[in-house]
C-alpha cells in the first residue's frame, strides 16, 4: 500500500499571484499529513467551510498544499493505535483536518487516533456522511435550547433552512415533535418553494427593524447565518429567551442594541463544532445514531471526487436545500 497511488483533490496557492488553484490529482502517502491510523475513505462532504477552502483570500487553508474536506468517514486500513484495529469504521470531523491538516477530499487520509469516532460496525457510513460536521453543529445546537428549557409548544425560529446546518436543525427539530418551527427565507420564491411545511415562513425583510426591542415572538432563534440577519432577530426575542450562533455566511459583525439582554434576558449562545472534546462530538453522534436518528428526512445530493470542483464553483445552485455529500469508491485514474 506504501507505494501505491490515489487520487485526491490538491488546493495550492500561486506564489507570484496569490491565486488558490485546485486539481484533482494522483498523489502519494508521503503527500497525507502525519497521523497512526490511515482511513479509507467511503464518503466526505461538501460545507460551506469547504467551499471557502477553494477561494483566494478566504482564509480557511492554513497551509499549502492542502487537500481540503473538513469531514470524511470510512474504514481502517493502517494503524499503530491500539484502540483501532484494521477494518473499523470511523468518522471524523473539525480539528485540523481540511484545514491544516490534508483532509477528507481523498481516497485516504491519515490521522491521528485522538480525532477519530469508531462507528458500530452495522453504522451506515453514508447517513453518517450525510449529516457531517454540518449535523453535528445542527444537533449541538438544537442540544442548546433543549438544556435552555424548550419544550414542544415553545416558538422556535431558524434560518440558514436551505443550507446543510439549517436543514438538519429543521430535521431535529422536527423529529422531536417541536409544534411551532417558523424559518427565514432570502425571498418570496423561498417562501414558495417551503410553503405548507412550517408554521411560519419568514422572508428577511418582514423581520427588519430598527428597533432596540419589538415583540416578542420567538422563544428560540437557531442561527446560522450571522451578521445583519442575526442582528434583526434579536429585538424579537421572549423575554429569557434563547439564540444560538453558528455562523457567519452573513457577515463577521454585529452592530446591536443590549436592551434586549439587560431588560429581557435573553441570551446568546456560540456554538463551535470543531475544537470541543472527541468526547462531547461523541455523545451528540450517539443522539444522531439513535434517539435523534433522522435519515430520509432532509435532502441529501450525492457527488463525486471529480464533479467537486464544478459544486464549489456553482455551491447555491448545486446545494439546493440541504446537504451534499462526496461518494468515493476506489478511482483508478482520474
Ligand atoms: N460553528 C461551527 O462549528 C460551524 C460548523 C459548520 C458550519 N458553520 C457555519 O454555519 C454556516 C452554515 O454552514 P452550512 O455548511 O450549512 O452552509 P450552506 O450549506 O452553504 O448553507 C448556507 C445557508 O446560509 C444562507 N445564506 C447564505 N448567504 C446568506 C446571506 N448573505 N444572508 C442570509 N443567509 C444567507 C443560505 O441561504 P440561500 O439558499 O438563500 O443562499 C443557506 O441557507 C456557515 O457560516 C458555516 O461556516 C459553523
């Protein structure tokens, strides 16, 4: 296996231009960063983190070459941790991988034994991939207001709906049996498109204010977008009331009154999926495997190794209202 070749897509910057190009490539194992155990790869997937990963200037990749994929599941070929043998399945997602450390978008990757999740041997490998690290941020959320008191009555808004995060936050939410989920859309074509399946839909400008504070609506916000759009939903909050903050889609800032925080008490709580312990990734995939199992309830696209580049390039029109996973089989050539 040493010597053998395979293939993976390579970002690489233009030392004179500063351009990130990509290729999908044949490359070697002296290519992978270092790590005792060696994945097969059966299935990555496509998050927004990784669309960024192939754009100059987006300031995902923290080194080049790099192949980027911030999550990948498959099947032990190689180890020298005790604690896997060759044949399990496993998962990883966030820390450095796609990032610093060569990632997901490959027929192998190897890493460290401390950032990977052995899967139950009956685990399909395909759901796993379908959720990715965009479930995983989905269920740590949804985890949030659950700790924070949400009962099945209370009004739960979303938005970010037809991305990866939002579809999967909807999913859970939906799984467990919340009543009033109300979700913000770009547009009236949005609200369209979703019509019939959610108590309210919410198209950005009707929850524009300039208000400090205006009624109050919802119970929970999940938010997955950041920037401007958060900054409207906060006047809107009940009284101890809860938002969760996962992303930054929107914009990077926020310009907002405190009045909701110090006369209604309400709060806001950041979610990070990448740097907390292997220990909490692994009790939310426990939820995701079992209790909060939602396969077949949110939309999945499947592609492969060569038709990435082409999806990041065209990423709102190829994501189209949910996730999209990356299919590797073994390829000979590419
Ligand atoms: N904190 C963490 O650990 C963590 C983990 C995973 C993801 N994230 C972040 O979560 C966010 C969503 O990730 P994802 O993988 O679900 O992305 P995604 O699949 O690309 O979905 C993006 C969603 O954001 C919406 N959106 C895009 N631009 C917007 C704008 N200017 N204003 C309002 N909505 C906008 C899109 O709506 P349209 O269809 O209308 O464009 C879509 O619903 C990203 O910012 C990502 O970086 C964070």
């Amino acid at each position: 296996m040493k010597n053998e070749l395979f293939s993976a897509i390579v970002v690489s910057k233009n030392a004179d231009t500063q351009e990130v190009q990509s290729e999908l490539k044949r490359i070697s194992f002296d290519d992978l960063s270092e790590g005792d155990v060696i994945v097969k790869i059966a299935y990555s997937s496509l998050n927004y983190k990784d669309v960024l990963a192939f754009q100059s200037n987006a300031g995902v990749i923290r080194r080049y070459p790099m192949i980027p994929g911030v999550d990948f599941c498959g099947v032990v070929v190689e180890t020298s941790n005790q604690q896997f043998k060759v044949g399990d399945k496993v998962l990883c997602t966030g820390y450095d991988v796609g990032v610093s450390h060569t990632g997901g978008l490959a027929e192998y990757a190897r890493v460290p034994a401390k950032w990977l999740i052995k899967l139950e041997q009956d685990t399909l490998l395909e759901y796993v991939m379908s959720l990715g690290t965009a479930g995983l941020t989905a269920a740590l959320s949804v985890n949030e207001i659950i700790l924070a008191g949400a009962k099945k009555d209370s009004e739960i808004l979303v938005t970010g709906i037809t991305g990866g995060v939002g579809s999967i936050v909807v999913a859970i939410l939906k799984k467990l049996k919340m009543e009033n989920i109300s979700v913000l859309v770009r547009n009236k074509e949005q609200r369209d498109s979703y019509s019939n399946k959610f108590e309210h839909i919410y198209v950005r400008k009707e929850l524009e204010t300039k208000k400090a504070m205006t009624h109050q609506k919802f119970d929970y916000v999940m938010d997955c977008v950041g920037g401007v759009v958060l900054e409207n939903l906060l006047p809107w909050i009940s009284y101890r009331g809860v938002v969760t903050t996962c992303g930054n889609i929107a914009g990077n800032y926020l310009n907002i009154s405190i009045l909701p925080f110090i006369l209604r008490g309400i709060r806001l709580i950041g979610i990070d999926s990448v740097n907390i312990t292997l220990e909490e990734k692994k009790n939310m995939w426990q939820q995701l495997l079992t209790d909060w199992n939602i396969a077949g309830t949110f939309s999945v696209g499947k592609l492969s190794l060569d038709e990435v580049e082409y999806a990041v390039k065209n990423w709102g029109k190829v994501r189209n209202k949910g996730r999209i996973i990356i299919s590797i089989p073994d390829i000979k050539k590419c």
